[in-house]
C-alpha cells in the first residue's frame, strides 16, 4: 500500500543519512557483457539528492526538504536504447523502468545509498542481467518445492533458494604501466608482448606471500567490502605472477551477484588510490595462467535442506541423489544454454587452457557416485552411495591425517561437485555472475519439472529417478577434461563442442532454448533473441576494437621502434641477423590484417564468424612477428611496457 511504501521509505532515508548518504541511486545491471577495458562487469546508476520539493506548502515557489520519496524509492524512469537492448528499445521507443529487487540489499557506498533494480522496457521486457536470475529463483523456487511434494521430502519447506559463492581471479599490475599499454586501456588484455624468462615456470607465486603493495590494496579491498555488507572471506596470490583471487561468504545468488559486481568496482577504487590497477579480463597475458570467477552454486530450501549435500539422514541422502538426477538432466538436455552463458570474446582465450575447464560442458559428481549412478541405472537403490569422508594419514606423529572430501577435486571439469555444491568453473572473471547463475537455476528447475512430471504420472521416485539417470547418463564424466581423446569421446556421447563464442552464440535462441526458456518463466521468445544479438554485439564490438588496437600499436609504435633499431647496424651490417626479414614480416602481416578486416561481412552472425576464423588467425601472425622483434630492438627502444615489467615490478614496491 502506500503507506506501507511511504513507511518503509522514511525508515529507509533515516538508516541512509545515518550512514553519511547525501544521495540516492537505483543501481542496475545492463547486459554489457564482460572482457571490456573498463576492467569487468559494473553496474549503471545515476545519482539523485535527498532532497525534494515540499508539496504540502501553497507557495508558487515551493521550499525543499531532505526526503527519501516513496515512490522514487521503488521505482525509476530511464532511457532503455541507450543501454545494450537487442532492439527492444530505440531512440523513438526509448522508455525503460527500473524497480527494486527487494531480495537484495540496499547498501550506501561512497555517500550514495544503492537500490538494487531489475531494468525492464515500457512493455515489460527485460533488458538486464538481474531481471532473468529473478525469474530463475522463482522457477528453482516453483518447481523444487513442487518436487519436494512428489518424493514426499522436505514438504514442510515453504521457500527455495539457490545460492552462490563466487571465486573472484584478477591481476594487480602498476597504473603507470597499464596507461602505458593501448592494448590494456582499450582492450583490458595485451595484443602483443613476448613472455619473460621466468614467466610462472618454478611454481612460485601460489599461496606465496602476497607483495606488499598488493596486499595492501587487498586489506583496503576487504575493508571496503565488509563496510557495504559483502564480508570477504579469503585473499591471496594465484598461479600467475602478479595474479591474486579475493572470495566471499557464500549467501543467496542474488545478492552474491550484486555483491560481485560491487567487489569490481571497490577493487578498481581502490587500486587507484595506491598507484595500481586491477585488470578483470579473463586472459591479460598471453602464455600464463588466465582467470576464472567460479561459481560455488546450490540450491537449499529454508529448513536447511541442500539438494547437493549427502546429508546425515536417509531423506537428506535421498535429496541428494535426486537432486544430482535433475542437474544430470538439465545439463544434457540444455547443454548449449550453459555453454552460451560463459561465452565471449575474454573466455575463448582462457577456456580449455592451464587449468580452466573445457568448453565441453559436462558433470563431474565424482568417481564413487558415477559408480552409484550406474548401480541406480541397474536396479538399485537410491540410498546406496556411501558419502564417507577418509583420511590422508601423513604417515607421521607430528602431522594427523588430514580429512578428505568425500569425492577428488577434478579441476579440468566445468561443473564438478564440491562436498555440498557444484562448482560452476568455466565462467569468466570479467562476467556478471547473475547470467551464468540465471541458466543454471534454469536448467535445474526444468530438470525438477521433468523429474516431478515422471513421479505425478506413476512412477516409483526410484524408478524416475533411475530413468533420468540412464536418459542423460553421458553427461557425467570423471575423467581427465584435458586429454586429447575427450573431444572425440564427448561426440560419441552427443555432448556438443562449441569453442568459440560464435558456435555457442548461434544456439542460444533455437527453439528448444526458447521452449525451457517459456516453461521455466524465464525468457519471452523476443527477449531470447535480443539477449543473442547483444551477444553477437558484444563480441564483434570487442573483436574490432582489438584489431585497430593492435594496427595503431604497431604502425605508431612497433615500426619506428624496428626502424630506429634497424638503423643501428648501418656500420656493422653483419650484426643485424634476421632484423631485416622480422621487422618487414611486420608490416606485411599487419597490412594483409587490415585487408582482411576492410573486407568484413556487415550481417551480424556472418561478421562474427568472420572475425573468429579470419581475423582472430591474422591477428596471432602479425602478435607472433611482434613478440619476435620484442627480442630483437634494442631495449631503451621498445615503445611498451614489457611483461617482465608489468608482472613484477610491483612486487618489490
């Protein structure tokens, strides 16, 4: 009612001003996609005071008063066609909304008190990432509680909730040096640069001390978070030289998502302030370890159950098997959708390579539980698996033996189980979590629905269950993701390979997306095919602004370089080894780049193409002729930061 929107709005201003907020923002999430220069996912806001006008007095000219008014508290007007929006919006058709996600908290940050907001046209379409993790919620919550009733567990349960908790991967390099870098500014990843010596060779960076400067900025990081309500967990280094990952408490999805977006933004504040900046792209530097944003993800009901932890009670262990039964059949049945969410241009360079998953997407519950799917799939029960934990003994009197998982970590897997969660691992460190989640609560609830239908029509729990199983059995795979036989084994098993972002991208809206899409409540026909053509968008936008990058780098900085260098040897000619035919080799490479790009396709889906299979090659020879000269031209010569100085030269600062 009004009242009670007028009453929860002046609670809300007093709590705000208490807090320093001196402005208001309805904060949402537009589908920009990731792998930009801005450094990751952000949100979009626009600042209004706290103040308004005094409606009640008679004057013409009316005073103003600090408020928080109602109805500006609960929703808000913008432009929609400005925002990436597929052509649900344009310049004539402008009008979008936003509207509070009260499942989400507000929170004040630098004076500004935030609402977060699902962003909607004039005709109720969205055109944002929150708006379909929202629908996902309520179809996981709609379906699992309409499971619970037909396997008769859990029926006291009134709400489902999924939940995330998110592994944040980034690098910290000097802000001096990425100004330095075109490449970082416009692209947020290096187009050119050769690796160093010792670039991660000796395993030395992971779980090291974290540099000094470095770890400054974290504690400044944590301490921000924690003050806007998003506690942050565990800090330290990664893999890579001058890579470091920062992770939360795990909480409800929406609000983790929301949390994430506002660790980006907190983390490139702060790095600022101490000379340093933070780059969120999923593959900065070629040939070293790239980053991920896993996505710990579950789904628990409000008593406590989780529909992915082997509980102490038979109930309990039932659920789980059930619940592994429903992910097996959504990720089989709707592969290509959970493919499609960790596609763009950043996660091509990274998928498949030094530990991040494939982009084979397949489900790793663990070798003991394959084997009790099987003894499931034969005639067994459901409560057969045994969930125990062992021990690794140290063989020593100083040390105990450690307590194990009950099932391996498998790394190469994208979606593996993780004691009480799946482990969402092929998503990108540049993305916004709430599209990856919004496809996986999808699939989910669509595998409840189908499981539910089975046990409503007649069948046993054991039997459905078993069925769904033995329907989707070539999903589940244990073994190594990165061996050179999986693609081949993938095939047989009708599990589709899509690669790049182009073959994903070009499944997204086919019919059968649309139809899960439809039943689970989660997309309109329409919004499915805007949310592809700002996929398409995003990547073509990204793939061209990296290769006039890469031709301006080289024609204003390369070739003088390789010519200044070059003439250095006019005395001694014999000196100048294979200078001649490298940096010639660059020209020509570079000239025959920006043939190819004149002669690009202007059709969306053929453009994409284009750029992935003739673009994206040519780029890598006219890199390759670049890095080679890197070790060639005469060192106070080279125009750019090296990777020897971007990747260490903060850690003794």
């Amino acid at each position: 009612s009004e009242e009670d929107m007028k009453a929860i709005a002046d609670a809300m201003f007093k709590w705000a001003r208490s807090k320093g907020a001196v402005a208001f923002a309805h904060w949402f999430t537009p589908m920009r996609g990731g792998s930009g220069a801005m450094g990751g996912a952000c949100g979009a806001f626009k600042m209004d005071t706290l103040i308004d006008l005094d409606w009640s007095s008679s004057e013409a000219t009316k005073p103003f008063k600090a408020v928080l008014p109602p109805e500006r508290l609960f929703f808000g007007e913008t432009d929609g066609s400005s925002f990436p929006n597929g052509g649900l919006r344009a310049t004539h058709t402008a009008a979008a909304f936003t509207t509070w996600d009260r499942s989400s908290p507000c929170f004040v940050y630098e004076k500004v008190l935030r609402v977060p907001c699902s962003f909607v046209t004039h005709l109720g379409a969205c055109i944002d990432d929150k708006t379909p993790l929202l629908r996902s919620n309520d179809a996981v919550n709609r379906e699992g509680l309409r499971l619970l009733k037909a396997v008769s567990i859990g029926t006291d349960a009134k709400q489902i909730h999924s939940f995330l908790g998110w592994e944040q991967e980034f690098f910290v390099i000097r802000a001096d040096l990425y100004r330095a870098r075109p490449d970082l500014v416009n692209c947020g990843r290096t187009l050119i640069g050769a690796l160093p010596a010792r670039n991660q060779d000796m395993d030395l960076n992971y779980f090291a001390p974290i540099p000094e400067a470095v770890n400054a900025l974290l504690f400044n990081i944590q301490a921000a978070c924690l003050k806007v309500g998003c506690a942050m967990a565990v800090r330290h280094n990664e893999v890579a030289p001058a890579q470091h990952e920062m992770s939360p408490i795990y909480c409800q999805a929406t609000f983790s998502s929301d949390n994430n977006l506002l660790f980006m933004e907190i983390a490139n504040n702060e790095a600022a302030k101490l000379g340093l900046a933070v780059l969120f792209h999923e593959k900065p530097f070629a040939g070293i370890n790239g980053s991920g944003k896993h996505n710990n993800w579950s789904i628990g009901t409000d008593t406590g159950l989780n529909f992915f932890y082997p509980g102490k009670t038979d109930p309990a262990r039932e659920l789980f098997v059930i619940g592994i039964a429903c992910l097996s059949y959504g990720l089989m049945q709707h592969n290509d959708l959970v493919r499609c969410s960790v596609a763009h241009a950043g996660n091509d360079h990274r998928l498949g390579a030094q530990e991040a998953p494939p982009a084979i997407i397949s489900l790793y519950p663990g070798t003991g539980f394959e084997a009790h799917v099987d003894a499931v799939i034969g005639g067994g029960e459901l409560l057969g698996y045994k969930a125990e934990k062992k021990t690794a003994d140290t063989k020593s009197t100083a040390a105990m033996p450690a307590p194990c998982g009950v099932e391996d970590r498998n790394r190469t897997a994208p979606f593996p189980f993780c004691g009480n969660r799946f482990e969402f691992r092929a998503v990108g460190s540049s993305q916004n979590c709430s599209f990856p989640i919004a496809m996986v609560n999808t699939i989910m609830a669509s595998g409840m629905a189908h499981l539910a239908s089975l046990i409503e029509g007649g069948m046993s729990t054991r039997d459905a269950v078993a069925q769904v199983y033995k329907e989707n059995r070539n999903v589940i795979f244990t073994g190594n993701g990165y061996a050179a036989e999986w693609p081949d084994d993938a095939k047989r098993r009708g599990l589709p390979n899509r690669f790049t972002t182009p073959l994903a991208t070009a499944t997204f809206n086919s019919e059968k997306a649309k139809a899960v899409f439809e039943a689970m409540k989660v997309y309109t026909p329409e919004e499915c095919d805007a949310r592809q053509e700002v996929m398409y968008e995003n990547y073509n936008t990204t793939l061209c602004v990296e290769v006039a990058t890469l031709v301006k780098m080289v024609e204003t900085g390369i070739l003088p370089a390789c010519a200044a260098d070059l003439s250095k040897y006019s005395a001694m000619p014999s000196l100048k080894g294979d200078r001649d035919a490298t940096y010639t080799s660059i020209k020509k490479e570079t000239d025959e780049l920006k043939k190819l790009f004149a002669s690009k396709p202007h059709d969306m889906v053929a453009e994409a193409d284009y750029l992935c299979n003739k673009i994206k090659p040519q780029m890598q020879v006219v890199r390759a002729a670049v890095d080679k000269a890197e070790g060639l031209i005469q060192k106070d010569l080279y125009p750019y930061p090296t990777y020897e100085q971007l990747i260490y030269s903060h850690h003794s600062s």
